[in-house]
C-alpha cells in the first residue's frame, strides 16, 4: 500500500512507563546507574518496568473507520495518545498524515480557567484553523453543543455533559482528516450521542478517517468497518468488525472459549434425532451429551464464552417443525436450552440475545432483569429453561445467543457458558410495507379538527 494511501501507519510501538515503589528511588535512578558504569558495575534499575503497549504494528487508509476494543488496562488509551502524539513512544514509530482532531479523555485539550469561547478558539488554532475561519463557525459549534450562554463560563464551571458537547463541536466542525474519539462520549446523555453519531456519518462521506474506542459492541459494529482488539498491551486480533467482536468476547470472558464448535467428536449416536428421542413438541431429549452441532439451525460459526463450570449441551424451539428454525411474525414462540453443570453454583441467571446479522442487538433479556431471580443447583445437576416470547420482529434471519451467568462475590457477572449466535432462525409473515427490525403494530388515524372554513 503506498503511502498517499494511508492515514496512519504503525511500527512495532510500544509505551514503556517507570514504576517507582518510592520516592527516593527515583532519585537513586538518576545517580547510581552512572556510578556504576563508571566503575565498570553492571547498571541496576531501581524501577519495575510496566509496558502499557507493546510491539503494535498496523495501517490505516484514509477514509476507514477502525474501532479499537479491549477490556480496562489493556492500552486502547495510550495508543490513541500515541496517534495524537500527546505521548512519546517509547520504542518504534507513528505517523499520522492529515489534520488530527482529538476527543480523549475527559479533562484534555481545554484549559480550564479559559471561558468556553476562548477555548473553541484556542482549540481552532492548535488543529491550524484560521483565526477568520473559526469565527466564520463559531456560532454553527455553540449552537451544536447546545451550551447557550454557558459558552462564556469558565469550563471549569461545566459538567461533564457540557464539556464534552463542546469539545466534540470543536473537533467535528474543524474538517478533521482523521478524528480520533476516547469513549468520552459515553458521558454524553443518549441525544447528544445521536447527534454526534450522525456528525460523524457525515465526516466519514467526506473521507474523514475515524479512530473509535468504546465498550459498545452495537456502536462499533454500526461505526466501524475494521475492529482492533487489544489485550494486555498487545494486538490479538485486527481484521473485519464481527470477527474482532467475537475476539473481544474471547479476551474478556473466562478461558473456555471455542470457536467454531467443533462440537464435537462428542456427539455420539445417542444424539442423532431419532424418533424415541424427541417428542411431539420438539423438545429437548433427555441425553447428556453436547448436540448443538446436529440440531436445525446452529451456526458453526458461533463464539462460546465462559469458565466451563456449567455447559449448554442442547436446544430446541418449542412446536416447531425439525426443518430450519422458522418463526412466524406476531406469534408467541418459545426457546428450550438444557444445561449441565459441573460444578455446584449460586446466584445463577439465565439469558437470551437476539442480534442481527449485522451483529446489532435486536433485544436480550435474562431472568435477572426480567423479575429479580436468581437461581441455585448442584454439582451434576441437569436443567431445563425454557424462554417464551412474543415473536414482533419483521421478516429476516436473526441469530440467537443463549447463556448462564452468575453473580461473584463482588456483584459482577461471571459468565459459565455463553454461546454467542450459537442459532440461526427466520421470521416469515405477511408483509406490512415496514422498515426497520420490529413491529410495532402501527395504527393511524387522521382527521380534520375543524372544518377550513372554520379554522379561519
């Protein structure tokens, strides 16, 4: 790829910091290491060395939008830093080609005891706006962040709703090459989010090459062409946007993970959908053994998650026929997972995803939201859930994802078995000239309030 093709390009970089367990050591650290290479003593380090990044190589072509995920602490932060160069490498080379609009962590890039008028133009400058430019737009940036009079305020006197409204203004209406955006706007509330989603479209019509970190799997998958996933300081994994989430997936939840199910040499004979095994309504037999990969409608490709103490080893959809799951639109339906547990476990939730085939959550529920409950069995315990639901999606292929959690001592949720997209299934049903993913049963009714004549 040549270079006018690139917005930026990566080489083996790597961000190194100093740990220093006390303050006198860092003094030590500037002196002794000289005295002792001038008496020929092998040097010692009075640190621990702690790498944020390390050895990341990568390209970007202008105009792609690439998404960067990675659980807390794995360097998605310090890599975009690195981009913008409000951080030195410590080992390899970044090179960005364009003007670079940043929208990093909450708190960088304005000062604070600046009026929030004085830090648009002051921002302007630093991306090489003009002075008579940023005039010109001014008032198109307030009217964007929605401050009103506020724009003459300290930003120290901001929330941090405001601030981020006005530093995204600022970044998007300066035409950026390359925007590069740090989760900040997480903290935006859920309409100004959309705004700025819908800002971003437009920079990307225009060629604008996006760098995106976030924890949204939706938004990236609606963002971003490419994902990068990022673990320990290290990239494992960059390529196309649902595999990367499916990667993602892998590195947060525990160390079972397969993909695809090879599912396994373990099938044996005793799963095959023999008549004595499977009654009137379709449902699950009652054998043990793992039979995902011979049901209608699994998905070879699916992701599995979790820390194996419990296994989902078969489903099936209640009442329907054994061809490929099909679901007509508007009637109830229900879901039938069996899981073993293999080892005894508490505060137990049981869940469902519906995603696209895009990847977007369509809805996912568990028994935890759904009434407050949680669950407990023992070690070897076999169990049936069965998830009943009304069918409102509109005609389509739609994946379905079905696991068990559990709450740990902490409040967070551990997962035991996930499989993601693990199902395939169709709605059919009488077309009602809608767009969208649901139905929402729309019915209008139109009338004139008063005659014409009246009304005058």
């Amino acid at each position: 790829m040549s270079s006018d093709e690139l917005a930026i390009s990566v080489r083996g970089l790597g961000k190194r910091y100093e740990i220093y367990e006390r303050p006198k050591d860092r003094l030590k650290q500037m002196i002794m290491p000289r005295l002792q290479r001038l008496t020929k003593a092998t040097p010692k380090a009075y640190f621990r060395e702690f790498w944020a990044l390390q050895d990341l190589s990568l390209e970007v072509r202008r105009g792609e939008a690439v998404g960067i995920l990675g659980r807390n602490g794995s360097g998605k932060s310090t890599f975009l830093q690195l981009v913008c160069g409000t951080l030195h490498p410590t080992t390899g080379e970044v090179k960005a080609s364009g003007r670079v609009a940043a929208l990093l962590e909450l708190g960088a890039g304005f000062n604070p005891e600046f009026t929030g008028r004085e830090n648009v133009f002051l921002s302007g400058l630093i991306y090489g706006i003009a002075e008579n430019e940023l005039r010109a737009r001014f008032e198109e940036i307030v009217e964007f962040a929605e401050i009103g009079e506020y724009i003459d305020q300290p930003v120290k006197t901001y929330s941090s709703g405001m601030y981020v409204r006005l530093a995204f203004a600022v970044a998007a209406f300066c035409d950026p090459e390359i925007l590069i955006v740090d989760e900040a706007l997480a903290v935006g509330d859920v309409y100004f989010q959309r705004k700025c989603f819908r800002r971003i479209a437009k920079l990307r019509e225009r060629g604008c090459t996006l760098l995106f970190v976030t924890h949204s799997i939706d938004v990236l998958l609606r963002l971003c062409d490419r994902g990068v996933v990022l673990d320990h300081g290290r990239m494992i994994y960059d390529g196309e946007a649902k595999p990367a989430v499916a990667a993602y997936l892998q590195s947060v939840f525990g160390t079972h993970t397969t993909k695809p199910n090879e599912a396994e040499d373990e099938v044996s004979s005793s799963t095959s959908l023999e008549a004595e095994d499977v009654d009137e309504s379709t449902t699950i037999p009652r054998g043990s053994n793992d039979t995902f990969a011979v049901r209608p409608g699994y998905n070879r490709d699916e992701v599995r998650v979790g820390d194996g103490s419990a296994q989902l080893i078969d489903f099936a959809f209640k009442g329907v026929d054994q061809g490929s799951p099909v679901l007509h639109a508007g009637e109830r339906f229900a879901l039938q997972a069996r899981y073993r547990f293999r080892d005894a476990a508490e505060k137990l939730i049981f869940g469902v995803q519906v995603r696209t085939r895009d990847g977007i959550s369509v809805y996912s529920a568990n028994t935890f939201t759904c009434d407050g409950s949680v669950h407990q069995f023992d070690a070897k315990a076999v169990v049936m859930a069965e998830f009943d639901m009304v069918n409102t999606l509109l005609p389509g292929q739609y994946f379905l994802s079905v696991g068990v959690s559990r709450f740990d001592e902490a409040g967070e949720i551990v997962a035991l078995d996930r499989r993601i997209d693990a199902i395939v299934f169709t709605v059919i049903g009488e077309p009602r000239h809608a767009s969208g993913l649901a139905d929402m049963r729309l019915q209008v009714e139109v009338a004139a309030e008063a005659d014409v004549g009246e009304a005058r």
